[in-house]
C-alpha cells in the first residue's frame, strides 16, 4: 500500500497530495513540499508528528 498525505490535512491551503512507497519516501517528500512550497524551514517534531497523523494509506 502506498502512503499518502493531502497537505490540506497538514493545516496548509493547499492541494498537494503526497504518495510513496514507504513512511519515510513519504516524510522526505513533505518535508521537500513545505520548505519549496510553503516556505516552512524549521521542521520540528511537533510537526513531523502532525504529518504522520494525518498520513493515510491508499
């Protein structure tokens, strides 16, 4: 199963969705989307742990 995260779940105004293959593909491909999109740069353990809250599987 692929994981999946809709930014929009993040607390972000955004349509981004996120899929991988694995927890950490999909972590690393977030934490790229919120530096490059969202201009996010401090990425702390409170919001890794809201990114894995909200990450499901498809």
């Amino acid at each position: 199963m692929k994981k999946v995260i809709y930014c929009k779940d993040v607390g972000f105004d955004c349509e981004g969705v996120i899929r991988a293959n694995t927890e950490e593909e999909a972590m690393q491909q977030a934490v790229t989307h919120a530096r490059e999109v969202h201009g996010v740069t401090d990425i702390s353990e409170e919001v890794v742990s809201k990114i894995k809250s909200v990450m499901q599987e498809e």
